[in-house]
C-alpha cells in the first residue's frame, strides 16, 4: 500500500492568489485578516 505524503514540492505549489484564497472559508478569513491589517488590497 502506498502512504500518500505530499512531498515539499506539492506543499509549495500550493496556489497563494487572492481569487484562490476567497474560494474556500479558510481563504476568506484570511483575506478578511489582510484587509483589516492593511486596508483593500
């Protein structure tokens, strides 16, 4: 059986944009927090 471990090179081409972010709740409250820190961005 084959363990499924993401390898670093998968972890860092996770997508970082600000669209990608608002698509999960996760996303948005990050994106909230950036606002809140540094006004619309």
């Amino acid at each position: 059986m084959k363990l499924k471990i993401r390898n670093s090179k998968a972890k860092k081409g996770k997508k970082t944009g600000f669209r990608t972010r608002q698509k999960t709740a996760g996303g948005r409250k990050v994106n909230k927090r950036q606002r809140a820190r540094h006004g619309s961005f």
